[in-house]
C-alpha cells in the first residue's frame, strides 16, 4: 500500500525495488549518493575501469553537475528505457536474438562504439552490475542496471 492508498502493481513495485537495489550496490559507503570513490571500489578490481570512464560514467548520470550521482538521477538514467531507444540498442547488442546481451556481444558493441579501452575484466565486471553472469549474459532490465552509471 502507498501513502496514496492505493496498491502498487507489483511489476511497478518490483522495479522500484531492483532500481534501489542496484543504486545500493554502486552506493559502495551507503551515503544516499554515488561518488567517484564508490565507483573505483565497484570497479576498481584488477583490470578495472579507468579513471576516464569512471568519469563517463558520472558525467551521464550526475545531472544536476554536484559531483555525486543521487538515486533520483540514477532513476531518471534507468527511466530512459520508455523512450523506445533503449530497446533498440538492446537489439543491436543481442546479436544471436536470445534476449540476453553476453559478453561477447557487449565486447561487440563497446568496439563499435569506440570503447576500445573495455578490457574482458571490465565487461565481467558490467555484466555481473548488471545482475548476470558469464554464462548467461544480462536482460534488457540488467542492462540499463549498468548503463545507468
């Protein structure tokens, strides 16, 4: 029940839940922001991102320039998904049509959008922000997980 007293559709409330809990994830010190120290710590591990895609990363997200990327920032990244565009790059990476983006296919679409730099521990390290794993790849719903910082 939300304070309106209405129900949320649980599809709505299980998305509001995944959006908090992948912003919980990046959210490395649990200070209601992401910061460019809690991205190193995500994806610092050997072979991590660079200090220049980290910046990428918060100059996407961080709207409002204060240098930390606030879960109101991080939703309105994720909500980009109803303007259609999203599942059509999603297309375009699922290369094989089984509705999952793998790695090999993520690989693909970093090189051809000039990601030269994503090394293979980097594309892991996505695809797991993302909520899947080597084998299997990410949904459309994981990858908006990692494009969103």
């Amino acid at each position: 029940m939300c304070p309106t007293g209405t129900a949320l559709r649980p599809e709505i409330a299980e998305s509001r839940s995944d959006l908090r809990s992948a912003f919980d994830v990046l959210d490395v010190d649990h200070d209601g922001k992401i910061s460019r120290d809690d991205l190193r710590k995500v994806y610092g591990g050997g072979g991590g991102a660079s200090e220049e895609v980290i910046g990428e990363m918060m100059t996407a997200a961080d709207s409002n320039e204060n240098g930390y990327v606030e879960y109101d920032e991080f939703k309105g990244v994720l909500e980009l998904r109803s303007n259609g565009a999203m599942e059509a790059a999603f297309r375009v990476m699922d290369r094989d049509g089984d509705g999952r983006v793998g790695h090999e296919d993520l690989k693909s679409y970093l090189k051809w959008a000039g990601f030269h730099d994503a090394s293979d521990e980097d594309i892991k390290a996505m695809i797991k922000l993302g909520g899947g794993d080597e084998t299997h790849g990410v949904t459309f719903d994981g990858l908006l997980k990692i494009l969103a910082v």
